[in-house]
C-alpha cells in the first residue's frame, strides 16, 4: 500500500549504479549514483525524458553539446537522442519518464 524507500538518501557512491525507484505501464523513475570521474555510457531513452540533479555536478553530452548541470537543476531531454554523463563530483539524479 504505502510504500518509503530510502535509496537516495542511503545510496553509496561506487562508479555507476542504477535503481528503479518505481515503475508503471506510463512511468518510470530510475536513481542514478554516479562516483566522482564514473561515466554512464552512451545510450538513448526509449521516451521523452526528465532529468533533476539531487546532489552532485555533472556534464551531459547530447548532439555534440555539453549541458553543465548541478544540485537542484532540472532538464529535459527527447527520446532516442544518444547521449552520455560524466560526474565531476559525486553525484545523485534521478531520470524521470
């Protein structure tokens, strides 16, 4: 019924790790803990995508331009857009679509 998870707040910082923090048929929400210097490869997102910076300083590379992103920033991004993350400093955000 009710649910509290406490991932984000307890989440250990050790290069790349991915946490589903809920998912549904219209919505997913993935915890992203990246290490100081860890990369998240290339990829895409098989939908329209939001990402919010909980904690951290990242660079997210998308068409050949790079978006300096930190704690409490938010953006959006399109489906199937190869894209790739480099954190600068630990980091925590969440990818909500």
């Amino acid at each position: 019924m009710y649910k509290i998870d406490n991932h984000i707040k307890t989440e250990k910082y050790n290069g790349l790790k991915v946490h589903r923090l809920t998912h549904t048929d219209s919505l997913e929400v993935l915890l992203i803990s990246l290490e100081k210097d860890a990369l998240f490869p290339e990829h895409d997102s098989p939908k329209d995508a939001h990402l919010l910076v909980l904690e951290g300083d990242i660079s997210f590379f998308i068409n050949d331009h790079i978006h300096r992103l930190t704690k409490q920033q938010f953006f959006h991004f399109p489906k199937e857009q190869k894209h790739w993350v480099k954190a600068h400093m630990n980091t925590k955000f969440l990818i909500i679509r």
